[in-house]
C-alpha cells in the first residue's frame, strides 16, 4: 500500500486530530461561536451538496468512482467534498478558539487547517490519478476545465450526474454524528469557559 493509499483510507482519523486538539485546546466565547459556527454549517451544505451527487462512494476506504460526477459543486470546482470540509473545519476553529490568545488562536487555526491542507494535498492527486485511469480523456478535459480549489462561476458542460437525497442520508449519517457532537463539545466548553 502506498502512503497516498494509506492516507486516504485513514482519511477520518487523519482529520479527527486536529478536531481534538481544537476540542482540548480551544477557548470557545459567544462571539467566536456566532462567527465561526454558520461557517461551519456553510461548509457542511456545500459537503451535502456534493454528496448528493457523489454518492457513498465517499465513504470507500479505497479511491472508486461508477461515473465521472460533473454536475452540481462538481461543475464548478473538482474538489467540492474537500472545499465543504475545508469551511466546516475553518468556522469550528474560529468558533473554539475565540477566547485563546492570539498567538494560539492563529497557532490552533493554522494548524487544523494546515493539518488538513497537506492531507489534502496527499489524497487529491492519488484521487486523480484513479481518475484519470478510469475516464482518460474525459477526465483530461474535466480537469482542463473545472479548477481544482476555488470554484468558477460557469459550470461545466456536459453536466453529468444528479443530486440524489438518500445519498446523502446514507453517506453523511457519520458526519451529521460527528458534527453534532462537534457542537455540544463546543457548547460544553463554552458553559465551562
């Protein structure tokens, strides 16, 4: 197994440390809580979003893809997924690390998004490389067209694909779990601050 393979089967665990070391290390306040929380969620719509239209695929511990998905986030940035965890992870660590100095506030911060960028980083092109095995070409053009990170405008065309509901109900019931418990840590915290 590479170590790409490797990270991307423990992809969860990878990103649950710098959860928890939010979780330990950060002072939450209500003011960081009201900014940083609607991130949060703003990132999770974007992961539902996608999700919808990915499928449950997301959860393999190997890269699998039935179809290349351009339709929906998809047409506008390859990443949706990653760019919807991305936001999520940035409002939480607003949100726990409102009342920490701010050497540590930023220290904390950049680190779980640092953390998460370099995982990224790792498993984004070992999921294209599968990519590119499976569709060749069409992949080829996809990428020569959607950008990786931040999202255009304009969608791609041809749109393939369709958002699903009961793909997201299947692949997201972890992360609505892990997501709450995120919030009540964060409550808890608080009251304790």
């Amino acid at each position: 197994m590479t170590f790409a393979a490797f990270a991307f089967k423990n992809r969860g665990l990878l990103l649950a440390l710098p959860a928890a070391v939010l979780a330990i290390c950060g002072r939450p306040t209500a003011a960081s809580i009201a900014l940083g929380v609607p991130l949060a969620v703003a990132g999770e719509l974007v992961r539902c979003w996608a999700v919808g239209y990915s499928g449950v695929t997301t959860r393999h511990d190997v890269v699998t893809a039935p179809e290349l998905v351009t339709a929906g986030p998809y047409g506008h940035v390859r990443n949706p997924l990653y760019l919807g965890n991305l936001v999520t992870a940035a409002g939480f660590a607003i949100a726990f690390t409102g009342g920490n100095s701010h050497p540590a506030r930023f220290a904390l911060i950049a680190g779980a998004l640092g953390a998460m960028t370099a995982l990224y980083a790792i498993i984004v092109p070992h999921e294209e490389a599968f990519l590119r095995s499976q569709f060749g070409t069409e992949f080829e053009d996809y990428v020569a067209r959607v950008p990786r990170v931040v999202p255009q405008p304009e969608p791609y065309s041809p749109a393939r694909g369709r958002w699903r509901v009961q793909a997201v109900v299947s692949a997201e019931s972890k992360t609505f779990v892990l997501f709450g418990a995120m919030l009540l840590v964060l409550a808890l915290r608080a009251r304790g601050a």
